[in-house]
C-alpha cells in the first residue's frame, strides 16, 4: 500500500522549491551587478585603449595578425588585416623583416624595442616599434602585442637641435681661429702685393725663366691668400647674428642679382641651362639681403659643381601659408647618396675633392636660415640630381 503524502510533506517540498528559487534569484542578481561592472571595466579600457594614437596590433606566433586597434584604419584604411602576416601590411614583402623585433620579443621573452625607417611618397618616415609577449591566451597559444608609433618629427626636431648645438659650437670656434688666422693672412697678401708691383724692376736684369718663375709663384700665393679670405669670411659667419634691424627683402630681386653676379660663372658651363620660375607677387619677407644672397650663392655654385657634364639648373620661388617666400635650388646633376643627405649641413663635411670645397657652404646656409627663423631641407636621388628649399616666414602684419 502506497505511502499517504501529508500536508507536511507538500509544505516542505513547496519551502524547498521556494529556497531554490530565492537562491537562483539572488545569483541572478549577483551576475547581473558582475555583468555591470565588467562592462563598465570594458568600457575603461576601451576609452584607454581608443585614446592610444599609436597603432597597436596583437600577432600570433606565426606572425598572423589577430586583432588591431582604430588606428590601424586610419594609418592603413583599405588593408583587411586579420589573418594576414604583419610583413604583408606592412612592408609589402613575403618574408619576415630582418631582425624582427616580434620574433626577437618571442624568444627571449621580454619586450624589445627597434627604430625603422621607410620611405613613403618620396620622403623617410621614422617608426618605433615594440614588441611586448602577452602572459595571458586563451588558447594556449603565445602571441605579442606590438605598438608601432610615427617619430618622424621628433626625429626631425632631434636632428634640428644637434645641429644647432653643433653650429653654436662650430661658431665660437670659428670666430677664433678667422681672427687668428686673418692678421698674418692680411701680412702675407700685402707683402705679395709688394712683390708683384716691383717685379717690373727687376725685368730684363734677370733670365726670363726666372722671372716667369718669381711672377707664377707670386700669383699663386695672392690667389691661395683670396681663397684662405673667402674661407675666413664663411668662418665669421658662424659665430655673426642675423643683423638686429632687418629689413623688408624681396626674394626675387635677391635672385635675380645673384644671377646677375654669376653671369659670368655660368657662361663657363657651357652646357648648362638655367631656368627661372620666379612668382610675380611673392610677399616680401624680414632678413638680411647679403646673408640671403649668400645662401643663394651657396646653393648655385653647389648645384654647378654637381653637373659637370651638364644639366639643368632650376630657380622656383613660391608663396608660403604663414605670408612668407620659398626658394627651390634644383639640379640635374650628380645627385647625393642617400646615406649621406644627413650629414650635408654639418660644419666641415664636404663630398666635393680635396681642394675643391672645406665642408662650410652648406653649414653657413643652414646658419643664415636659421638665423632667420626659416627652413632648409633637400631632397636628392643618386644618378638623377638634387633639390634645395629654402623657407622663410614673412612679415607679420
């Protein structure tokens, strides 16, 4: 005979149903206010994660990309990433790059930090890469997370202050040795001078051989001495300031006396033909018109020896944004390897031979623009001729 259920057996099944309940109530609560807090976690994170400007990219062991951050879309907006090996983005290649620093970071499992450089759209861009292998995969699998960040410009602002440190430098040097070296240099060309006026006294007294010989070394020393001059003047421009009242300059007449004074200059390069480009209503700009017109000097005699065999020498001036002038100085000439194109405005190096150059046209360039307030860059492929600009802000009004 079946057991007879009571009234205290169905209260007590209901209490128990009743506690299971209440208790799933309260896990259900518990999830949601875990729920709540994760996505308010998430949502930090994310905002941290969206104010990062560097591109951030996590990979595989393989090297596959497996998720990226927004910044990726903006540096890469047409590339579909995941799935694809990091080279493939971002070199283009179909092999890993040399000394990955990724595969560097996988195998001595620590971060590793590199500095590359790439050429886009004509000009050397700077990326710092990092490369930092996550702890925590929720397959098993390592992966590493790599930051690669655009330097190009602190780079740029680096090398600026190098280079003015160094000109200081080079500048308090110079005006030393151009006064040093200027008193026996005025000595010796007087006395020179002295001899070249009375060597008509001693023509016909002595063999012609003789005198021919008293004449050429004469005018050698004269001529070493104007060139040791110009040399000592390029020195004390170093260490000379930009006149403290300057004056309104037009760019163009600069150029078009300077092309005036090296008439002359350019009819001994036959083969070179010179064009001008110059904007008829370029706003006038503050400076020093015989430190510009050195700059342009500079920058015409540097193009000249660069085309030996002939060319083309072009003159551009253009408009700036801020009201200031440009000034384009390009050649078809030789052109400079690019592993050199950094060293062009240090004081002293030269790729001219010896005899030929001392290293400081383009270091007293870089002076007097600077001294300005304005720019000078250049841009150059070998084989194929160099480009010079020059930059100067304008008037304020």
């Amino acid at each position: 005979m079946a057991p007879h259920t009571t009234l205290e057996d169905l209260v007590g099944i209901e209490h128990s149903k009743l506690g299971f309940y209440q208790e799933l109530q309260r896990k259900v609560e518990e999830l949601k206010t875990s729920n709540n807090e994760l996505e308010e976690k998430r949502k930090e994170v994310q905002a941290l994660l969206d104010g990062i400007t560097d591109l951030m990219v996590v990979l595989s062991e393989d090297l596959k990309i497996q998720s990226v951050n927004h910044v990726f879309g903006e540096w890469y907006p047409e590339a579909d990433p995941i799935g694809k090996k990091c080279y493939e983005i971002f070199n283009e290649g179909d092999s890993p790059c040399e000394e990955c620093p990724v595969l560097k970071a996988l195998d001595c499992d620590e971060t590793t930090k590199d500095l590359r450089i790439y050429e886009e759209g004509g000009k050397l861009r700077h990326y710092e890469l990092i490369a930092s292998p996550l702890k925590i995969s929720t397959t098993g699998e390592r992966t590493v997370l790599l930051f690669k960040r655009d330097v190009t410009r602190e780079k740029e602002f680096q090398a600026q202050f190098y280079q003015a440190e160094k000109m200081a430098t080079v500048g308090t040097l110079a005006a030393g040795v151009a006064h040093e070296i200027n008193n026996p240099l005025t000595a010796i060309s007087g006395f020179a001078e002295g001899l070249r006026r009375r060597l008509s006294r001693i023509q016909g007294k002595v063999e012609d051989d003789l005198y021919d010989d008293f004449e050429e070394y004469t005018d050698t020393i004269l001529k070493e001495c104007l060139r040791c001059r110009d040399i000592v003047r390029s020195l004390l421009t170093f260490s000379r300031p930009v006149a403290s009242t300057l004056r309104p300059v037009d760019l163009n007449q600069c150029i078009e006396d300077t092309l005036f004074i090296l008439k002359h200059h350019f009819k001994e390069q036959h083969k070179v033909t010179v064009k001008t480009e110059l904007y008829k209503k370029l706003p006038m700009i503050q400076g020093d018109e015989s430190q510009l017109k050195q700059v342009i000097i500079n920058l015409f005699t540097n193009a000249l020896d660069a085309m030996d065999g002939g060319g083309t020498l072009l003159v551009k001036t253009y408009p700036l944004e801020d009201n200031g002038a440009g000034l384009i100085v390009k050649d078809t000439g030789c052109g400079i390897p690019q592993e050199i194109q950094n060293k062009l405005f240090e004081p002293f190096f030269t790729t001219k031979p010896a005899g030929k150059g001392v290293g400081i046209g383009l270091s007293t360039c870089y002076s007097i623009v600077k001294n300005h307030n304005g720019e000078i860059s250049v841009s150059s492929e070998e084989g194929k001729g160099s480009s010079f600009c020059v930059r100067i802000p304008g008037i304020d009004k």
